[in-house]
C-alpha cells in the first residue's frame, strides 16, 4: 500500500543542499540520465521554450545543446539555485540563449502565449499549488504549444527504490526520500488535471517517473 504523501517546502536554498543538487544533477547529466531525448521525442525541438524550476540547469543546457535555433528561459524559486544554474550555463557556452528569472510559477511574469514550449522535471512534488501552475503553464503556451511535465512518483515498486537509493550519493539521500515521499502517483494527478486546462493530457507511469505531456489546443 502507498503510504500517505508528505508535503515538501519549495526551493531548494543553502550553499550545501545547493551545491550537492548541482553535483549529482552534473552526474545525471553526463552518465545520459536526463530528460533531453525526451523532451525532444514529444517535439520540443525549435522557438522560445519556459523551464519551470531549472535548479542548477543542467536538463535545459543539454537541451539547448542538442537543438538548433533555439532559445530557454528558466524560472525558479531560488536565486542560489539560478546562480548556479548561470554559471553552468556559462561552462557549456548556452548562456547567450538562456535567460534564467527568479520569480514564483503560481504568478508568472510573463505574457500570454508566450513560449513555444513549457518543460519541467522533479519540481511538480513542490509546488504548493499545482492546479495555480498548470494553469499559467497553459496560459503563456502558445496554441499548438507542447508540454513535458516529469516528477519522481511515490508508488514506485520496491526493487525501483532500492536502485534510485543505491545510485544517490550519501549526502542527497535525506533529500531525495523527502521529494519521493512528497510525489504524486497518477490517481493524485488525475483529479488535479481535471481542474484545469490540462483535462487532456496523457499521463503515463515509467519506472520511478510519472509523465505528463501534450499539446495545446
């Protein structure tokens, strides 16, 4: 039985938790653990694109590597966080295409229809109102617009957590408990989806994720 969620603050803040999310998400990066194929297989391929809770950045620069033409902007919580999320993208030469915005996703500072794309990965556990974020997510896409929407999900089977515990360094395994403990299952997004805009999408569970993805009308 799926025990009980356990809400998580936003943001992550702190020279440590900072610096050691920065550490492991590198990692992920360069051992191909990222999101970016995809991102691109939904076809989030061209034009302006919004990352929603970037963190250190690292999914949003491999994604500028691998497209042509293409330009992000990243909005997160946590100005530690941005901060280290520019100076990545100085390192890997994308920071004349990425523009990185401290601001709160429930009230986002951003014209309608936007952006050609919205993606996010491991934030949707944080956002203390979700239904407030899909809702801006679809109001700055433009129509025709696509989504990607990935999260850990707490009803992962036990021989998938003890994989993720095994490949997450010691000192990010209090954090990384925290976030899975705070994940959605599918049954929990269902009647949040149904709330907004959003009624449409597809949901699908993969081995410690669930997706959320689609187009806008």
């Amino acid at each position: 039985m799926t025990k009980a969620r356990v809400v998580e603050p936003e943001g992550v803040t702190g020279e440590f938790t900072v610096e050691s999310y920065d550490k492991m998400m590198r990692g992920l990066m360069e051992k191909g653990y990222l999101d970016t194929s995809k991102l691109i297989w939904v076809g989030i391929t061209s034009g302006i694109a919004l990352e929603v809770g970037p963190g250190p950045g690292y999914l949003g620069i491999d994604w500028l590597t691998k497209t042509n033409n293409t330009f992000l902007k990243g909005l997160d919580l946590s100005g530690d966080m941005l901060t280290v999320a520019q100076r990545n993208a100085q390192e890997f030469h994308v920071d004349n295409r990425v523009e990185y915005v401290l601001g709160d996703a429930k009230r986002m500072l951003f014209d309608d229809e936007t952006f050609d794309a919205v993606f996010s990965n491991g934030s949707l556990h944080e956002w203390s109102d979700p239904k407030a974020v899909l809702s801006e997510i679809y109001r700055v896409l433009k129509p025709g617009g696509v989504y990607y929407i990935s999260d850990l999900r707490r009803d992962i089977t036990l021989f998938a957590r003890l994989l993720l515990q095994i490949a997450i360094p010691r000192e990010r395994k209090k954090g990384f408990l925290s976030s899975l403990n705070a994940s959605y299952t599918a049954e929990e997004i269902a009647p949040i989806l149904s709330g907004t805009l959003f009624n449409n999408a597809n949901v699908t569970r993969e081995l410690w994720t669930i997706v959320i993805s689609g187009r806008k009308a």
